[in-house]
C-alpha cells in the first residue's frame, strides 16, 4: 500500500505529474483542485460554496475541503492506497489528515515536493491560461494564488522535512525530464531495497 501527498506551487506540473506517479504506484489520484472544478461545472451545493474561492484564488475552507476528502479517501479504490494532489495545504488539514490515517492504521509514505522557481511558475501558469481558460489563471489571481502558497502551503514542507518524509524533485525542465525523476521515485517507494 503506497499513501503518497504530491505537493508544490501553482504551476509546478503537479497534476500532470500526479497522473504519471499515479500510474506507476497503481493508485488513485485524489485532486481537490479537480475535484472542486468538476463540482463547479455541475452545478452542486459544494460546488456553489467553493466557487467564488476558486475564483478569487482563495482556499476553500477547511472545514469543507476536509469533509470533501475524507469522503473521498473511504471509497474501495483506495485500498492500495492513494496519491493527494493539492491537499493537505494547510496546518489544519496536515492534521485532519494525520488522524484519518492513524485511525486507520494507515501511514504517509512520503511527501513528494514539486520545485520551480517563482518566475518560472508565473510563465507557466500564464501560458496555461491561454490553453485552457481557467477562471483562476488570470495574472491577479496568479500572483494571488502564490501568495497564498507561501502563506498557508509552504510551511507544511518544513512539517513533513521534520518527519523525515519530504523527497524534494527538481521540477524545472522538459516535462519528459521531470517525469522521469518522478518515475525514479515512485520506483524508490514501490522497491525500497532495489
Ligand atoms: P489546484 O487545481 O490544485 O491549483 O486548485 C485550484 C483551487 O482549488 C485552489 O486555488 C483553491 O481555491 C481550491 N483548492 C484546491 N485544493 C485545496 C485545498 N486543499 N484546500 C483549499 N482549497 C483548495
């Protein structure tokens, strides 16, 4: 059972590069950025209440990203485990999620953290604005959204460091170039004497 967070800035490749883990490791992708987007375009009670925080480049509130995968992470198909992508992203939800896996008996294997340097990142986010139209990826809120990565997310790389569970990846260069260094540590969890 593999229990992977994938972690890092907005614009770092993560969803691209949690699909890729993902299929390797042989577990679900549980993204709340998707999970959020799907229910805005469906027009769900959830969706109503986290729309204008997308929008704005806000967090969700805890209490309601919490709730959303909590209910997630029961369905069977996480029994060979999981990979979060864009969860925990703050202090509370390390902690929600800390107690979820405790209660049962479950552990994180590791925290891996996607790194790009900030002028690179607002690049990339720009140019993805114009491929695909998301409402959050005008520059305001791009520069907003980094803000509040720093402010809220960033800290939780020093939580898991201190719990010997971070793997830092380099996440500049060809999108090929960081697959492979994420290849090479999904393999380093599934064959750890290898
Ligand atoms: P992402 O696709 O991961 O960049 O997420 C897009 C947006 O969804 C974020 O800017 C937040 O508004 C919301 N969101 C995603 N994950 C979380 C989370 N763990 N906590 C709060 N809000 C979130």
């Amino acid at each position: 059972m593999t229990i992977v967070i994938l972690t890092g800035p907005p614009g770092c490749g993560k969803g691209t590069q949690a699909e890729i883990m993902a299929g390797r490791l042989g577990v679900p992708v549980i993204s709340t950025g998707d999970t959020f987007r799907a229910q805005v375009a469906a027009g769900t009670e959830l969706g109503r209440r986290a729309q204008a925080y997308l929008d704005a480049g806000e967090y969700v509130p805890d209490e309601v990203t919490n709730a959303m995968v909590l209910d997630r992470l029961t369905a069977d198909d996480t029994r060979p485990g999981f990979l979060l992508d864009g969860y925990p992203r703050t202090l509370d939800q390390v902690a929600v999620l800390d107690e979820f896996l405790d209660a049962h008996h479950r552990h994180l294997d590791a925290v891996v953290a996607l790194e790009v340097p900030p002028d690179e990142l607002v690049q990339r986010l720009l140019h993805r604005a114009q491929l695909e139209h998301r409402s959050d990826d005008t520059e305001d809120v791009i520069r907003h959204r980094l803000e509040v990565y720093d402010q809220y997310t960033r800290p939780l790389i020093k939580e898991y460091a201190g719990r010997g569970r971070l793997i830092p990846v380099d996440g500049t260069g060809e999108l090929a170039e960081v697959s492979n260094r994420i290849l090479t540590v999904a393999d380093s969890l599934l064959y750890p004497h290898a």
